[in-house]
C-alpha cells in the first residue's frame, strides 16, 4: 500500500484509540470514520444510523464484494504507554477494533485511487461486543445484492502478520442466559413459612457438569457461571428472590440450542415442585461465526500469491463475534491476522493493536477483489 495511506491509517488508529466508546454509543467513532471517508476519498458514504458503509461503484456484471469492521471499545482501563493512550477512563480499544477501522479505511483509500472491477462496499458495524451490531447491518447485503463478505479479528499471541483461517465455525455461538426466581420472604427463624429459590438455583447448578458432558456433544459446548444473586442482606429474612446467570455456548449452533431447551425444563421443573415464580431471558447473543471453503479458498489462494504464512487452524475459537450474522445470508469467510507477542492480550489493560498489520490486511483485501 501508499506510505501516505498508511501513515493517513495509523494517524486515524491512533485518534480512534484515544476517544473508545462502548457498545451502542459510538456517536463520536462513527463520525469520525465518516468524515475521515469524506475528506480522503471520493467514494459515496451512507449513514444508517447507529453505523455506515462507503461505496465503490464500477458497475458491470461481476458480483459486489463487502468487507466489514467494528469500532466499538469495551469497558477495560488503557494503561497502554502510548501518546494515545485512552482520554476515556474506564473504556478502551482491548479488542483492537480501532486497528479494524482503520485497516478498512486504508483500503478504501486504496480502492478509490486504484479503481476496481467491480462494486466493493467498506461496511463499518457498531456494537460487535454485545451481538447487536451485525444483525442490523445485514440490511446491506441486501440492499446492494452483495454475493460475498470478508473480514478479519487481530490475534495477540501468532507471529505478526500470519493469517489463520479455519472452514466451518471459527467462533462459537453463545447466549447470556438469565433465571429470574421470585419465592416468598418468611422470618429467617421459620424457613417452613417461605419459599426460597437458593435450593432451585443451587441443584440446577449441580447438574450443569452433567448437561455440558462432552459425550453428549460431536463439538465443544459449555455453561459458565457468570453470576449468582439471592436475597438480601438481612439476616432476619429468608431470601425470596434470586438470578442465575449463566453464559452457555457452542461449536454448533443446534447443540447450543439443546443445551439451552435442557436448561429451560430444568429450572421450570425446579420453580413448579418449590412453589417459585420463574421468567427466562436472553442477551448478548452471537451466531455461530461460520467460514466457508470457497471463501476461505480464495484467502488461502492471496496469502500464498502475496508469501504471506498462513496457518490453518485445528478447532475453533471459545469466544464469539458476530460477524456469523453476515455468512448466514450470504458466502463469506473471517479470518485473523496475528499481532505478535508485544501487544498484550485481548481485552486486557496492555493490548494495542499493532499499525505494523495494516498493511497485511488491506493487501489481502486488495487481492480478494481482484480475484474471480
């Protein structure tokens, strides 16, 4: 890529950086991307609210090509010794979505003084944290009748530059889960009088080592307890209320969805013999991210073209990301690029993303749309 380009894309990381923002409030992020598009490239810029896409239109028969970044912060402390370093206290960019943004950035610089054979869409998502953020910008997709969507995760702990991509799931599905018991408060020295859900709560996490078994399940699937809240304290009421929260995941998202059924019989068979009342719900829930071969093919196809290493991963990651929600409706593949071991762990004070694999991504990209 230009020199100037990259120094353009290390000086906006770098802005980014200094002003994180959460989930659902990247007023400030957003507007800054925009108006950063709007000054360097001529491509048309779409504002959809809560976030946006640039457009490169050529026109023609061959399909539109999209290619996706996040650039939400989350609620980490920076102690990153970096001119840089957060102004916001409390929130950062631990997950390295600044060095996303402006990656996809570089590329749009690229593509608008380059030109390309077909229409290619930069699509930059609010919200990946939480796993709203994708479901709403799939609109896209549609919208512009995209036929494929790439887009990548650093990865802090792989030699830099190194490109890992794995077929099928390469992030797990998974589901917050929140049991919500409501008994009845009795004096503490008549427990006999009341209806405490710290029995229901306690014998349903008694049996989660039984329900995630790994010999019920032809992949990974997990329930992590997240918290446990009961009653009050006050030493002279037995406790009438209680939650249990619970993050459960999985390598497919059918078993998830079992994991899930099993759980619900189980606390509303517990809430019906104990006398309890019992509500259910949901957050933060992230699709399976899925890659397809084909897809995956092609970045395979660029890295061995450009001599960049690539590694083919053996089983998929723990964690979630929502970019799952983009390859459920249209071919696509997420990959990552490694960070090398100096830039601290994901979602960890120290992490920063190194400017040194922006150029490996936007080369990548570059190639991608140039590819039949």
């Amino acid at each position: 890529m230009k020199q100037e380009n990259y120094e353009l894309a290390v000086e906006l990381r770098h802005r980014l950086h200094a002003h994180p923002e959460l989930s659902n409030e990247e007023k400030w992020t957003k507007a800054t991307l925009m108006e950063f598009l709007r000054s360097h490239t001529k491509l048309e810029v779409v504002d959809k609210g809560s976030w946006f896409y640039a457009a490169y239109r050529a026109g023609g028969d061959k399909p539109g090509i999209a290619f996706r970044a996040d650039f939400d912060a989350v609620p980490v402390e920076d102690l990153c010794d970096v001119p840089y370093v957060s102004r916001i206290p409390g929130v950062g960019h631990k997950c390295g979505h600044d060095g996303h943004s402006a990656s996809l950035a570089a590329l749009a610089l690229e593509v608008d003084q380059q030109g390309a054979d077909r229409d290619v869409f930069f699509l930059f998502q609010h919200a990946e944290e939480t796993g709203d953020g994708a479901k709403a910008c799939t609109a896209l997709l549609r919208e512009e009748k995209v036929g494929e969507i790439f887009g990548f995760h650093n990865r802090p702990g792989v030699p830099l530059g190194a490109v890992q991509v794995l077929d099928g799931t390469i992030y797990c599905a998974s589901k917050g889960m929140i049991f919500s018991f409501q008994g009845t408060p009795s004096h503490a020295s008549m427990p006999e009088l009341g209806k405490n859900p710290a029995f229901a709560i306690a014998e349903i996490i008694s049996q989660l080592s039984t329900l995630t078994d790994p010999a019920r399940y032809r992949g990974l699937v997990l329930a992590t307890i997240i918290q446990v809240d009961v009653g009050e304290r006050a030493f002279g009421t037995q406790a009438s209320r209680g939650q249990l929260l619970l993050t459960v995941r999985g390598e497919y998202e059918e078993e998830l969805e079992a994991l899930i059924a099993q759980l619900e019989k189980l606390a509303r068979e517990k809430a019906e013999r104990q006398g309890l009342g019992l509500t259910i719900s949901f957050c933060d829930e992230f699709p399976a991210t899925v890659s397809g071969k084909a897809s995956n093919d092609k970045v395979r196809r660029v890295c061995r073209e450009l001599q960049i290493p690539l590694r083919e991963l053996k089983e998929p990651f723990r964690s979630s990301e929502d970019f799952g929600h983009y390859t459920r409706e249209i071919p696509g593949a997420f990959f990552e690029i490694g960070s090398g071991e100096d830039c601290g762990e994901l979602h960890t004070t120290g992490m920063d993303f190194p400017d040194a694999i922006i150029p490996t991504a936007v080369a990548v990209y570059r190639r991608l749309i140039d590819m039949d």
